[in-house]
C-alpha cells in the first residue's frame, strides 16, 4: 500500500466517525429528553427531530467514508478477503444511505429504513471480520472481537425489539463497534505500515 493511500484511509477513518459522532451529539442535544440509553439513534433523523438534517447528514457521512478508507486500504491488495471486504463496506455505505433517506415511523416507507439499518450494521460488522486479514497481529484479534461483539449486539436488539425490552443500548453497541473500529484502524496504519504482502501470501 502507497503511503498516499495510507494516508488517505486513515484520514477517511478519522474524519468519517468522529464527524458521525460529533454530529449525533449535536442532533442529540437538541432533542427534549433524549436518552441515549432509552431512544433510537434514528430517532435523531425524524421530522420530529431539531436537528434531523445533521443526523441524516451524519449516516452519509459515515458510510461514504467508511467505503472510501476500505478502497484506499485495498486498492493495491489482491486476495478474495480483501474485495470481500469492499463489497460488504460498500453494503454498509448503501445502508447509511437509505436510513437517512427514509425515516423509521408509521410511513409506509420505514420498511427501507429497517432494510438500511440491517445492511449498515451487518454489512459494517461483517466488513470487520473480512478486514481483520489485511493488516494482522494484534490488529487481527482486536478486529475480529469488534466485529463479533457488533453482531452480537444487534442480535441482542432483536430479541430486543420483540420482547419490548428497551434495545436502544444495545443498538448504540452494534453501530460503535464500527466506529471504533475505523478509529482503531485509522491509528494502527498510522502508527506502522501494514504487512499487506505477508497477508498475501498467506491468503494466496
């Protein structure tokens, strides 16, 4: 990988979740009464919102950026983990996308919504688990415990969800492990090159 577009990946994954989080507290703030233990995330892009626009804002941001860090970080790599890495990025960007474009709520389009939801947040997590490779050792395992504590979480929001239990904790959980993870990753490739030839060759 070319230090331009190590550069480029890691600014793509510092930007992207730190402008995500930084406008959720904005929007969050504005909001009477929010709770960040008892309401959606996506609560913030409804009409009812204040400051809906920076939230709807926020998912675009994200996952543009998220798709754009994984294609610096693999444009010069050439194994089967690495592209399958970029189509799951590219399946979270899609989902950010249409969570902010369609708003959860009695509309008859909130099906997308929940369809935008599953593609960022599975896609994400999954993207996790596929890129745990392409950098390795401590990198991999931490990678790997991210990805599997997202997907944990969202299913724990499901079960959530149809119990009536309140899910908005474990929600939060299954979308910042993929923060967390860009932020990470973004310090490791900073920090040293990554031995993206030796990840080659195991894969090859």
């Amino acid at each position: 990988m070319s230090p331009r577009s190590r550069l480029g990946a890691a600014v793509a994954w510092i930007v992207g979740p730190l402008t995500y989080l930084t406008l959720e507290g904005i929007a969050a703030a504005s909001f009477p009464h929010y709770s960040y233990a008892q309401n959606f995330i996506s609560d913030l892009g409804m009409s009812v919102s204040p400051r809906a626009s920076l939230m709807n804002t926020a998912f675009c941001v994200q996952g543009t950026l998220f798709l754009v860090g994984a294609f610096l970080c693999v444009s010069a790599v050439e194994i089967p983990r690495a592209r399958l890495f970029l189509v799951l990025a590219a399946t979270n960007m899609a989902g950010n996308l249409l969570i902010a474009v369609f708003h959860s709520g009695p509309s008859g389009m909130a099906w997308l919504h929940a369809t935008g939801a599953v593609l960022a947040i599975v896609g994400g997590n999954v993207a996790i688990l596929a890129g745990s490779s392409l950098i390795g050792g401590w990198h991999r395992t931490a990678s790997v415990a991210l990805g599997a504590f997202g997907l944990f979480s969202f299913a724990c929001f499901v079960i959530a969800l149809k119990n009536q239990t309140p899910p908005a904790v474990w929600e939060r959980c299954s979308v910042y492990s993929i923060t967390a993870w860009e932020l990470l990753t973004a310090a490791r490739v900073l920090s040293r090159r990554p031995n993206l030839s030796r990840a080659r060759a195991r894969r090859a």
